[in-house]
C-alpha cells in the first residue's frame, strides 16, 4: 500500500476496515470459558495493541 497516494479518506477506511477486521479475530482467538495457553495471551494482548494504534490513528484524523 503506497500512503503517498492515498487520500485520507480511503486511508480511515482502511483503518475501519482492518479494526473491524481485527476485531473478528480478536472474539475467535479470546476464550472466556476454559483455560488459555501462552500464545492465546500473547495474540490477544498483540491484537489488542494493533487496534489500539489503530484507534489512535483515527482519531489523529
């Protein structure tokens, strides 16, 4: 993806589109019941950090 060439509404679309993105993966990789293993934590807690960034993007805009 070149930035250059982007304007900056289809580059907060994008940003939607992968929050909502990570979002979906974020509800298949948490479990709330039963026990989770070290990757499930490292996942969720790196997706968690992504969409964060994300959020901190958007509201730059």
């Amino acid at each position: 993806m070149n930035a250059a060439t982007q304007n900056s509404s289809s580059m907060s679309e994008t940003l939607k589109a992968r929050k909502v993105h990570l979002t979906a993966l974020l509800k298949i990789v948490d479990t709330k019941i039963g026990k989770s293993t070290a990757m499930q934590k490292l996942t969720i807690t790196a997706i968690k950090a992504e969409m964060g960034l994300i959020e901190h993007k958007l509201k730059k805009r």
